[in-house]
C-alpha cells in the first residue's frame, strides 16, 4: 500500500490529476452501467457503421489522447470494482470528448475457443489512428458496433 502512495507522488501534478479525474469517473461509469441501460448512456454518440471516418489529431491532442489512456489505465488497475474494458472505453470517451478531442469506441465479440461455442465481448477506444484504452487483443474480436464522438 505505501509503495502505491509513493507512486502516485511521484507522478507530476498532471498525471496526478488525469488519475485522479479516470478513477473518478471510471467509478461514475461504472455505477452508471449497473444503473442505468446501455442504450441511454450511448444516446449522445453517434452510432456508426465502421469507422472509416477517422479524424486526424493534432500533436497536441493525440499527446493528450494517450496521457488520458494512460491514466485510466492507472487507474482501472487500483478501482476496489470491476473497471473492464467497456467501462473504461466510456470513461476515455467522456474524459477525451471533454477535452475536444474526437474519437470512437468499438464493441467486438468473438467464440472462445474450446468453451462450446461461449461469446466473449471486448470493447476499445481509439483516437484517430492510436488505440487508447482495450487496445490488447482487439484485433481478435469482430466488430459488432462503432460509437463516435467529436468535440463536445
């Protein structure tokens, strides 16, 4: 425990405080998804049929872009509650969206192999050409659904 306090001190006042706003928010997404439908907490993107539309991002933002899943990535690893990977697609969706970056998340499924046919589910976050959160083993998975968002 206080090797975890004395990383996180170690961590500049920006890191600090993007680890602080993803376990926050991780946890908000996560009440959220026990909450309230899945439906509702996708109303305001938009819902694509791929995502051929990937915007570019500027330097700047793609630089912030990563910081954000890196920061949520912290922080899911240290949330006393599940922080999987859809939780933390909509937590990089509402924290890059509020910064005005554009973005998308995936929903993918694929058959587990020697499990008689079970689905497993994986979701993923990308800004223009970077994964930002999900990124292991996506390539796996089909795509099932693709949600946009631009700047807010």
């Amino acid at each position: 425990m206080l090797r975890k306090v004395k990383r996180f001190f170690a961590l500049s006042g920006e890191e600090k405080q993007l680890f602080t706003e993803a376990y926050v928010t991780l946890g908000l997404m996560r009440a959220a998804l026990l909450l309230f439908s899945f439906k509702r907490l996708t109303r305001s993107l938009e819902q694509r049929k791929n995502a051929d539309k990937i915007i570019p991002l500027s330097d700047q933002q793609r630089q912030s872009a990563m910081a954000v899943g890196m920061a949520i990535m912290r922080a899911a690893a240290h949330t006393p509650w599940e922080s999987a990977c859809l939780v933390q697609a909509l937590t990089a969706q509402r924290m890059l969206q509020k910064r005005g970056i554009p973005g998308v998340f995936y929903l993918g499924a694929m058959k587990e192999k020697g499990k008689d046919g079970e689905m497993k589910a994986h979701a993923w976050s990308q800004c223009g050409d970077r994964i930002i959160t999900g990124g292991k083993g996506h390539e796996a998975f089909a795509v099932l659904s693709v949600f946009g968002w631009e700047r807010e």
